[in-house]
C-alpha cells in the first residue's frame, strides 16, 4: 500500500497532516550549532522538506533530499527556487548508493512499513560514511497497525540501533512543539565501524 502512487497522491490531494509547515523546533536547535556548512546531509523522504529549506538558507551547501513522491519535490522546488535541482533525488531510498557525514530523521522512519525496520538501520549504517551520524526525532508512543504514522518505544528503538551505532542521544525531546510533546525522541546515532559490514 505504501508505495510510490500512494505518498504522490498524498502530496496531490494535500492530504499531509504530519505537514507542519516549518522546521521541527528540536531540529533547528540541531542545526543552529552545526559549524560546519559543507557537512554532506541527506533528508530521507523529505516531503515539502522545511529542513532542507532552514539548512539551504543558513549556508549549507550540500544538502539533499531523496523522496519517492515526484510531486512533494516538485512543490519544495517551487518554494525554493534557489535550491539546486540535482541535490533533489527522485528515488526510492533503499535504492540510493551515495554516503553522507549526517542523516536527518524527520517523519521517515514512522512513515515506512514497520516490516522495513531492521532494513532501514542496515541501509542507513551504509549510507553513513564512518563517524557519520543519524540524527532527528523518532516517534515514542505504542506501535499498532493503524499508521502511518506507525509509533514505537525508546527500547524498541535502542535494540534495533545498538548493534550500529552508538547511541549517543536517545531521549525525550525537550522542545518538540506543542502537538507532539512528550510523544518524540530526540537521537544522535552515530556509526559504528566495528559491526557486521552491511554493504
């Protein structure tokens, strides 16, 4: 069910509740102490991307968004003009074959199928280059089948990375906005180089 047509007609009917319309609050917080403005950053199933757009605007040169939905990247072009075309991917995540410095999680995890968990750590271990860091907001409120957004536990989420990563950050998020307070964990996963190769 969740494929390609289904996430493009969600952005075709405007049918995006989990749209905020700016950039989550616990990621800005995150950005605004990034120094390093040529730290390659990838924004997995991006949507309308505000992430994208804050890092673009703040002097971020490589950034990118991959995203399944042709029409959620078309709409961010058009509100961002500035942003380079080539850095906006048109493809299927596990598909992608590049590596990064730093991952932005950011309603990805909670949109997929949860039968897809385990392959997201392995393919997000590989797109990492060694040191690299998976950072963002994960969900924390009980998993059942009525998603997405599918739900999940700090501990669920701690067994699933641990063998990958070093969780550096695992814990509520102190200034998620308003809507989802309580309900998001802030994380700082960073590669592990010493695990089973995955790729």
């Amino acid at each position: 069910m969740l494929d390609e047509s289904y996430w493009d007609n969600r952005y075709k009917d405007h049918n995006t509740k989990w749209d905020i319309g700016y950039v989550s609050t616990p990621l800005k917080a995150y950005f605004d102490q990034l120094t390093n403005k040529k730290l390659k950053i990838l924004i997995p199933g991006g949507g309308n991307s505000y992430e994208a757009e804050y890092l673009h605007n703040n002097g971020f040169t490589e950034v990118y968004v991959i995203d399944i939905s042709e029409t959620a990247l078309q709409n961010f072009k058009k509100r961002v003009p500035t942003f380079p075309s080539e850095k906006l991917l048109h493809s299927d995540f596990f598909r992608l074959d590049e590596t990064f410095d730093l991952i932005i999680e950011q309603t990805f995890f909670c949109a997929l199928d949860p039968s897809l968990r385990n392959e997201y750590v392995l393919k997000m271990h590989q797109l990492l280059k060694p040191k690299g860091k998976l950072t963002g907001l994960l969900f924390n409120f009980p998993l059942t089948e009525d998603g997405p957004p599918f739900g999940g536990s700090q501990a669920e989420y701690k067994k699933r990375f641990a063998p990958f990563f070093e969780i550096k950050v695992m814990e509520t998020a102190y200034n998620s906005i308003p809507q989802r307070q309580g309900n998001e964990l802030f994380v700082i996963l960073q590669k592990k180089i010493n695990c089973i190769s995955t790729s």
